[in-house]
C-alpha cells in the first residue's frame, strides 16, 4: 500500500503478518551490523562536536542567519522593556525646538500654573485650595518654558530676545484635546479625504492613525486659534479595536515655525515613549459590521468574544515570543532552529498587554463599562480613559475595578446627548459627580463632531455645572497631558515644560473667551491675530467658586422672587444698562407685579407665599427654538423614535408632533418654552414641509396652548442633500422656481378644497401669508435664492396690477423669504439686507464642515467676526438657530457668545432676542405679546434666571411655560 509523503500509515496496514523462520538468522545479523555502524556515526559526530566546541572559530550548524537571530535577541530586551514619560526640567532644549527661532520674553501676564503652591497637601489640592492667578514674567528659549517670575529684565537676556506684553491678561499652558479626528477625518467633509475608519475589518490594531493624516487640513489651523496646541488623533469608533492613534501638535511647517512640512514632525514626543491606540464598544461596531448569520458582531455579546479573542492571539503570540526569548537567553541563538515569532496584525495589540501603550476606549453604556473592565482584568491591561462615557458618572466603582493602578478618566462632552441610544441616557452633571467621587473627568471634542477650537468652552460648562475651576481648567490641561503620559512636559507653567502657551482676551472658562496670541514650543502661531474688543477685566486672586445647581423642581401658581437686577420682559429693556433692586411677583402663574411691589408684597406676607431671594436675579422673555427637531424626534438616530422625513415627501410637523419626551423636559428646564419644528427632508437640519408652533411642556397636541401656530412657515431644503431628491443644486433650485411661479396663477378653489396640499401651502407663500424658509449654507445658492425671489416677486406683482392672479389677497410686495443655516450668508448681507431676507443661522458659528461652507469665517483671532457679526452690521435681521436638539441647554450661552465678542454693538437684550423675539419678527409671525403690560404684567412666560443667562453658571430658578397656570421652580 502506497502513502502520501509524510503520512503516517492506516491502522490496517500494521497488521502482524506471519513468522518467517528461514529469516530469522539473516536478519539478527543485519541488524547487529547496522547498530555497529550507526555506533561508530555517533562517535565521529559527538568527536566533531567536541573538537567544535573547542574551536574558537567554530562555525554553527543552523541554518537560520546569525544576523538576524540575534537581532530577535535584542528586540527581546524591547519586547520586555516599560515605557515611562518623558522628563520635562533638565532638558536644555526641546527636541522640537527649531534652531535659529528667537527667545521669547512674555512680560505682565496673568498666569495659570496648573498646580497648587507648593506644601499644600493632596486632599486640599483636590478641594482646589493653592490655586490661583499669579502675576509673573514668563521666558521662552529653546522651545522650553525656561523661567516663570516676575520682573524678569528684558536688557538681561540675550538682545535678539522678542519681547510680547501681556497687559495683564490671562496665560495658561496650551488647550489638549485627547479625542480628535483632526486630519483624519478632515474638514470640509469629502469621501475622498475621509480616512477616519479602516472598514475592510472590526478588529484592525495594526492600522495607524498617522498614515491617514492630512497636514493641509485646514481645521488643524481653526482649533489651533481657540488655544489648542495638542491633539490625540484617534481612528474612528466603527471598529471593536479600530488602531494606533498619535498625538500631534499643531504646528504645521514653516508658516508655524517649522523646518520641515511632514507628518512626523506634528508628534509632539519625536521619541515616541508612548504608543496609542483607539477600541470602541456598544452601538457603532455592531451597526458596521453585523449582519445575522454571516458574520458578527450583531451584538455587544458578539463584542465581548471579538475584544477577548483578539487579546487571545496577542497574549499567544506574547507567550511565543517569550518562550523563544527564555530558550535564547540560556543556550545562545546559535542552538535555536527558529527567529522569534513575530505577527504584525497582533504587534499592536500584544504591545497593550505588555503595558507599551495607553489604551482609549470608546464605551457609554454601564454594560459596555462592565465588560470592558472584565477585559482589563482578565487578560491584565490598564485603560488610561474611556471615552464619551455617558453613563460612567452612574457606576464610578465600576471603574475603580479597571486593572491597574489608576482608574481610567472619562473623556466627557459636557452637554452633548440624546444623538443615540447609547447616549439617551447621560447628564451634564457628569464631571461634577465623577470629580466627587475621585476620577478624573476630561473635556473633548470629538472634532469634527464638536469644533475644538472651543474645546475650551466645554470645560467651561462643566464649570457651570458644577465641576470646581480647578479641575475644569485641568480637564483641557494637566488632566489630559497626565494621561497622554506628558504629565512632565505639558499642562503647565512651570520651567522645563514644552512652551505651549495661550493668552486669553477674557477668562478662558469665560463665555467667547479666545486667545489673542499661541505659542508653540516657542513660537507665536499667528502673525497679525484679530483681537476682539473686549475690556479688561482681571481675575480674582483665588478662582471662583462653585456655582450652585438646582437639586429640586416643584410647580408653584404663586411665588415671590427679590434681588431681580434686571428684567427684560418690556420694550423698555432695551434702556435697561444699570443694575436696579426689583421684586417679582407671581401670582396665579402670571406676573403680577415687577418693581418695589410694596402692595403685593403685603399681601402674600398674609397667604405664606414663598419669597426667594435671589442673588443678581435676571428676568427674561422665554427662548424659542427654531430649526431642530424638538417635538418630532426622541432619540436622533432611532428611527422608531423620529417622525421620518423623505425628499419625496411633502407634509406637516403639525401632524407628526410627539410631546413628553426627555428633549422636550430639558427645553423646559433650561427656559426654552417654545420650539419651531419642521418634518425633515432627509437628515436632522434639513426640512421640506410646513414647520409647527408649539409649548415644550405640552403633553399632547390637543392640550390647551399647547399649539401655538399649525403652519409657521413652507420650508425647502437646498444644501448639498438638495441632491438626494433633485440630482442636482440646479434643478432643485429651478423645481422650486416653477412651484412658485405655478402657484401663482393655482386655482383658488382647488386650494380651498384641500388647504393642506403643498400647492396650498405654496399658494400662502404667493399671497404673504406664510413665510418660505430654505436650509441653505452656499452663498452661491443664497444668490440663485435671491435672484428667484427677484423673478417671483416681479411675477406676483405682474399679477397683481393685472388683475390676472386667481388670488385676490396676493403680497404686491413679494414673498417672505427666510435663511435657515446660512455659514456662507455674510458675503451677500448687503443684498440680504436689501431684499428684506432674514437668516437664521444654525449653526450660530460654522466651522466649514461641509463644501457648502467652505468660506465660513471662523472667529478671532483667525477671521475678523463671524457671519453674524457681518449680518447685524448690514442691517440683516438675524437669529439664533440650533442644528442638533442637545443644544438646548445652550441658547443663552450661545447668545452670550455674541453679546461678548460683539465689541460692545450689542447689549443684553439685543443679545437676548436672538434666542427669543427676533424668529418671530423674521418670519412674520403674528402670536401673543410675551411683554404684556407695563413690565410684563399678566404674563405667563417668563424665566427668572440668578445670574446672567448670557454667563457660565446662571442658574435658572423658575420658569413660565404657559402651560396649565402653574411655575415651575428650582430650589
């Protein structure tokens, strides 16, 4: 029987086969011979091996290269070693430092060391006591902080020295942003320059976050301007373990200081001591990857066994490689029959278990926390930050059961949810409960889905929620360099540090706050920076102090607030400038009195109403919120919680109102008692159909006031998804064109007997009774917008003076045309203004994430104003949109934004209106007064603010809803 090479023979071939007598002999005598020559062999073969041995030149057997085994040995003391951060004080100079760049003296500067004074123990460091704002000199030389004091002489230092006066504004070490997809998923958004995820695989620890970068990414240079010097640029979220992430600064070639233009030369450690990488859990992988009965995962079981496989091959191949390295070490290379067993795809990976890198992992949910953490502890590996983590302020012990000897951070938006289901649940009290509780919170970006060039102001709402000034500040500083594992080189003011520096125009946890210059590793970023008129203000000795958070809301019909300084409920605001002592009454659950209210006052005296003192006391109109999807959507990406939109559908918001849901109580609470929405046409931001009016506190559509317009205004989207419905920007515009042109001449009666059609609707436009809105960014479209308006409007008054039109109540005047989103608007405010077009811009700052805005203008100390600064000054009639529905806890700070950086052409109530009156005054909306009588008597909706609601940590203490009567109050 025949057998393949290297088999081993069937059972049925072994079979005992019958003695042979007449051999027998013969082959006793074979084998005595063959034993006596395989004898002799083995004694010529042990001789040569002895003579070998005591050869100094003998020559090894193997056949493997010597070269390269012992190149496996020495990676072998690699494999074993444990990176540690990198040293600051002692460096004469930065490994970055560029020769030939001039020392730097920055003279007058208010200054934030990062750290307490010196003695002060860790238990009131944590209670942040031994912080504060320092006057002091600071020098730059060879790319390092070299001496922080005051009086530092300019004449004592070398004569080529730079010399930058701070006037006394506030200096800080350089923002770092430790979750960014800067240059990897670059801006404005194009498939080609898209390299955030590698979705050829869920699990891809050997890709690299450093082969995809775009250096002429021009939001590098954006988030640089508001005081960014460092980035972790991460992959993306899709995959279970999506690659090695690099941390950069940004300095991009020698416009920044740089010799070279590389992507090397961003890695803000050249050694590379650390190594990165990015893991995801929860919903991305599953949605990307999953598909039943092919292949996984479609589940976060499915997760898990992806997550603990991979650490399997990893610790196998760290086993092998130990094993080979033991074996090496103790007999020499020259005895081994192998080189080192070595896989790229698990390289990475096996380098996490060997403690080589700092793991970041993307995880909301306390399920996802959960079974991370077991990860940790079984296959033994530390998590220096999990990332978004909503829900880690609920199970801080979890945490504290990572493996390690430090628990990880959570990298935290402050506000920002609702957008998913994993992110349904979460709170903007998160850092405040975290910090409490002993972890470490960190502010992030995420860019480009938040714009970190206000990074900073993230930090500066946790602030406002309650997490103490020091550990805000240190969440965009100290916090995130001591994860990164530069926690002896940047967060700091101290000598030795990487100079990476930013000097405020304001208090950087301040609202608008952005910084007048930018030095990194000694270098000013901006030539000619615009510098935004601000007045100077300087900053307490010791930081401030906590602001307080409402625990409690009770409903009230009557209630008495003292200590109001200003109300802005009457026409008369507008004169309001000073501070006055004013007393407010509630009573019935409308305002009866504002002023000294002696009479009043007398009265509740009798019936124990509550009086609530308050401490500068604001009195507001309600915000209104116009351009979300408030009223239609509960969760932005479950399509079972969302009303659905299609371009191929035109239809009414009035109909697919769903009250009572988690954004709609959060609207309320933060004074937001009205809302616009609209049906989407295919995403959130763009609408096609008739928006509705109604109360955020409403529980259903048939509840009293709880509508307060059915048809607001007909809205179109021409945006770049303009596409999915029309293939082409011209042809929408030129479809929308012909709808106008045809409704004028539509038959009336037509109309009448389904007033609810689009033609309809279009037929309201015509005749001025219903405003046209567009979602639209490109100037080039706003112009074929306005050209159409000059065509339809000419069409309308043809009609008119004819007599041909079948509507007798046709606008001689033309049609209400109003912007909605508008980042290119400012470059046509001068004609805008002309037509009569009203923007509403959402978002309130573009930072060029689509074509479509590519001209955006950015802010200071980049561009000089945004766009609506640019719209005011033209005389455009302008008000604040919010894009994503999280953001309603924001509209007094975004407000606040402009009011701050408007260089003193606006006041608070200006400021005010933009989030309140100006949508109605823009669409032509004809409502109920909010001012009522003589300083708003007999109103119902009102918010009572302690604090500017145009100021980080205004705490809101009751709010109007006009709904049911009653106040809700905070206490």
């Amino acid at each position: 029987m025949e057998y393949g090479k290297g088999e081993l023979p069937p059972y049925s071939a072994v079979a005992v086969a019958a003695p042979d007598w007449r051999g027998r002999w013969s082959i006793r005598r074979s084998r005595g011979v063959k034993f006596f020559a395989l004898a002799c062999l083995a004694f010529i073969v042990y001789a040569q091996w002895r003579q070998m041995e005591s050869h100094p030149g003998h020559v090894s057997v193997s056949k493997l290269s010597i070269d390269r085994l012992s190149e496996d040995l020495r990676t072998c003391s690699k494999l074993r070693s444990q990176p540690r951060d990198p040293i600051g004080f002692g460096r004469e100079r930065n490994a970055r430092y560029v020769d030939g760049y001039k020392p730097t003296l920055i003279k007058n500067a208010t200054i934030w060391v990062g750290e307490p004074v010196e003695g002060t123990s860790a238990d009131d460091a944590r209670a942040g006591k031994g912080y504060s704002w320092v006057n002091a000199d600071v020098l730059l030389e060879y790319g390092l902080i070299k001496e922080v004091r005051k009086g530092i002489d300019a004449n004592s230092l070398p004569s080529d020295t730079l010399v930058w006066d701070a006037k006394g504004r506030q200096l800080t070490s350089g923002i770092i942003d430790m979750h960014s997809h800067t240059g990897v998923d670059s801006l404005p958004g194009l498939v080609g320059n898209d390299d955030t995820n590698e979705m050829g695989s869920n699990i891809t620890p050997y890709v690299r976050s450093i082969d995809g970068i775009n250096l002429f990414d021009h939001q590098i240079q954006v988030i640089k301007s508001g005081g960014v010097t460092t980035s972790l640029v991460l992959p993306g979220s899709s995959n279970n373990i999506g690659g090695e992430a690099f941390v950069i600064k940004h300095a991009v070639g020698k416009p920044d200081g740089r010799n070279e233009t590389s992507i090397t030369d961003l890695l803000a450690d050249p050694d590379r001591n650390w190594r990165y990488i990015k893991m995801a859990c929860g919903e991305n992988s599953k949605r990307t990857y999953g598909k039943a009965g092919e292949h996984g995962p479609v589940s976060r079981l499915g997760e898990s066994w992806e997550f603990r496989h991979a650490f399997e091959q990893a610790a196998k191949l760290i086993q092998a490689q130990n094993d080979w390295c033991s074996v090496a070490e103790s007999v020499g290379v020259e005895a081994l029959d192998s080189y080192l067993p070595q896989d790229l795809q698990w390289e990475t990976l096996g380098a996490v278990l060997r403690g080589q890198v700092h793991v970041n992992t993307h995880c909301y949910t306390v399920a996802d926390l959960e079974a991370f953490v077991d990860h940790t502890n079984e296959f033994k590996f530390p998590v220096r930050a999990f990332h978004h983590a909503h829900q880690t302020y609920l199970v801080p012990e979890v945490l504290k059961r990572a493996w390690g000897d430090s628990p990880p951070a959570s990298a935290l938006f402050a506000d920002n949810m609702w957008y998913k289901a994993e992110a349904y649940i979460g709170s903007e009290y998160a850092g405040k409960v975290l910090y409490e509780n002993g972890l470490t919170p960190i502010y992030v970006s995420d860019n480009p889905v938040l714009n970190a060039q206000h990074v900073v102001f993230e930090a500066a709402k946790a602030f406002g929620y309650g997490l103490p000034y020091h550990a805000a500040l240190a969440s965009v500083t100290t916090a995130p360099a001591e994860r990164l594992g530069f926690g002896e080189r940047l967060g700091k003011i101290k000598p030795g540090f990487d100079a990476d520096i930013a000097v405020w125009d304001s208090d950087p946890l301040s609202v608008g706050a952005t910084p007048v210059q930018v030095w990194i590793d000694g270098t000013a970023q901006f030539e000619d920076p615009v510098e935004l008129k601000k007045p100077f203000v300087p900053p307490p000795s010791s930081p401030p102090g906590v602001p307080a958070v409402a625990e409690e809301a009770v409903n009230e019909r009557d209630v008495v607030f003292t200590g109001v300084s200003k109300s802005f409920l009457s026409s008369k605001a507008k004169q309001v400038s000073e501070s006055q002592d004013l007393t407010v009454v509630i009573s019935g659950g409308k305002i009866a009195c504002v002023g000294t209210c002696k009479t009043e006052i007398e009265s509740v005296a009798k019936s124990g109403t509550k009086i609530i003192s308050l401490q500068n006391g604001y009195l507001t109109k309600p915000f209104t919120i116009f351009g979300s999807l408030l009223g239609l959507n509960a969760i932005d990406a479950e399509r079972a919680t969302d009303n659905g939109g299609s371009p191929e559908i035109f239809s009414r918001g009035a109909d697919g109102l769903a009250l009572d849901t988690k954004k709609l109580h959060y609207a309320q609470k933060y004074g937001v008692t009205r809302a616009i929405s609209a049906p989407k046409y295919s995403s959130a931001g763009t609408y096609q159909g008739t928006s509705v009016g109604f109360r955020t506190a409403a529980k259903h559509a048939l509840e009293k006031d709880a509508v307060f317009a059915e048809d607001v205004a007909v809205h179109y989207t021409l945006d770049l998804s303009a596409k999915q419905g029309s293939t082409s920007i011209s042809n929408a515009v030129s479809a929308l064109r012909h709808k106008l042109l045809e409704a004028i001449d539509a038959d009336a009666t037509a109309a009448a007997a389904d007033p609810f059609t689009e033609a309809a609707f279009l037929a309201k436009v015509i005749n001025g009774a219903l405003p046209l809105v567009i979602t639209v960014h490109s100037a080039d479209t706003i112009a074929a917008l306005l050209r159409l308006k000059s065509v339809v409007d000419r069409a309308i008054a043809s009609a008119h003076s004819s007599g041909g039109s079948s509507s007798s109540s046709s606008s001689s005047s033309g049609i209400l045309l109003v912007i909605i989103g508008g980042a290119e608007s400012f470059l046509l405010a001068d004609e805008l203004a002309a037509a009569g077009v009203g923007v509403v811009l959402s978002p309130l700052l573009s930072y060029r994430t689509t074509w479509d805005q590519r001209r955006a203008l950015t802010g200071a100390p980049l561009t000089n104003g945004t766009a609506v600064d640019w719209l005011l000054d033209a005389g455009v009639r302008v008000a604040i949109g919010i894009e994503e529905d999280w953001l309603v806890r924001d509209a007094g700070l975004l407000a606040g934004i402009v009011y701050r950086n408007s260089g003193g052409k606006i006041g608070e109530s200006e400021a005010l209106e933009l989030v309140a009156g100006s949508v109605y005054d823009i669409l032509g909306l004809k409502t109920e007064s909010a001012e009522g009588g003589d300083e708003g008597v007999g109103v119902e909706e009102f918010v009572v603010f302690e604090g500017s609601p145009l100021e980080v940590g205004a705490r809101i203490r009751a709010v109007g809803s006009g709904i049911g009567g009653a106040v809700t109050v905070f206490v």
